[in-house]
C-alpha cells in the first residue's frame, strides 16, 4: 500500500485522467465523511493523504474531522464541497505554485471563465455550478450521473437509428440476440413460404394429369 501527502503527490505531473480518478475518490470520501456526521475543518495539502490498495484502489483521507455543529450542517457541507474545488481547481491549473496571480476565492469567482482552459469540459460545469452558483453537489455523484446520461443518450440513438436494439454485451441482449438469430434461421420469409406453395401445387396438378395419362397408355399398348 503506497501513502503520501496531497501536497507531495501534486508536486509530480499527473494527466488529467490521473487527476479525475483522485478527485473523484477525493469526493467520496468527503461524501462519507458527511454522511457520518463529520465535517473538514482542514484542507491544506499536507493535512490530506493520498493513497492506494489492492483491496480499494485509489482513496483519498482527510486528517482534520470535527463533529457538525447543530443547525449549521447543510452550511458546512456547501462550504467543504466548495473549498474542495477551490483546491482542485487550483491543481488542476497549477495556480498555487504562480506567485504572480494572488489566487483566492474570490479572484476565481471573479474570474471563473478563464479558468476553462485548464479544466476538463465535464470538471468545468462542475466546479462553476458547484463554486459559482453555490449548487450543492458532489464531484462523484455529478461525474456517476453524467455517465449515465451518456449511456442513455447513446441508447435512444441507437434506437432511432435501427427500430429496436439490444446492448449484446448485456445477458438480455445476447440472449434476445441468439433467439432473432435462430428464428431467422428456421422460419422461411413470407415470399419464400409462397414460393413452395406454388411449387408443391404444380407438382400435385402435374402428378394428377400425368398418372392417368400413363396408364390410358401403357394399358392401349
């Protein structure tokens, strides 16, 4: 199992994919730290450990945690959710490190468009809705529902485009898939099952005129 600080993993390039996948667990644990009556009360980088398993993957442990306070919950976990993008956003765009931009909160909520350039387009969205529009989400939840989305959208098309489909990587699919095949295979189409009609029929008159004839025949010689 390897374990480092937040601050001694960014000092190392990280691909953006590289980034989402820590950000994502990041967001998850800061989901269940909320959801078992905790909240953040430190975000600095060397107060956030970064590790990985076998067992669990990618994960994410904040080492300052305090009890919610009564009536001030809901407040909090915006706060926490929007100080997490404010350290992401700043990652993500190397700001921290560039002693020529006095960046804080409220210099990225002034200038939050510029930042598109160094985010993800699904990050983004994310981040202006969350630190700009103060809409309480989770970076977790927002990237599992756009997956779905997607899924979803692909699936409507494929159904426009050919009547009905079937995912065939799916049990259902492949068994839907095998049972089309097979009814192709053993059922004959309309036109073929009028063709041998009318073949049979022909055979049937042809016998009936031919054997008579034969006879007539063969009893005159």
């Amino acid at each position: 199992m390897r374990e480092e600080t937040l601050e001694e993993w960014a000092r190392h390039y990280h691909s953006n994919s590289e980034m989402r996948e820590t950000f994502r667990a990041q967001a998850l644990s800061l989901k269940k730290t909320h959801e078992q009556g905790y909240y953040v009360v430190d975000f600095n980088l060397n107060q956030i450990l970064v590790g990985e398993s076998e067992s669990y993957g990618k994960y994410v442990q904040f080492q300052k945690v305090a009890p919610f306070p009564k009536q001030e919950e809901e407040a909090l976990k915006l706060k926490n959710v929007k100080t997490e993008c404010f350290l992401e956003i700043g990652l993500y765009s190397s700001m921290f490190s560039d002693l020529t931009v006095q960046f804080n909160p409220t210099f990225l909520k002034e200038n939050f468009d510029r930042f598109a350039i160094f985010l993800p387009e699904e990050e983004f969205r994310y981040y202006k809705k969350v630190f700009v529009y103060d809409n309480m989400d989770y970076l977790c939840d927002f990237l599992a529902k756009n997956a779905e989305m997607q899924v979803n959208k692909m699936e409507k098309e494929l159904e426009s485009e050919g009547g009905r489909s079937f995912n065939k990587s799916t049990p259902v699919g492949r068994a839907v898939s095998q049972s089309e095949k097979e009814s192709f295979g053993q059922e004959p189409s309309s036109q073929a099952a009028f063709a041998t009609t009318l073949v049979l029929s022909f055979v049937v008159i042809t016998l009936s005129l031919l054997i008579p004839l034969m006879a007539f025949l063969f009893g005159v010689s």
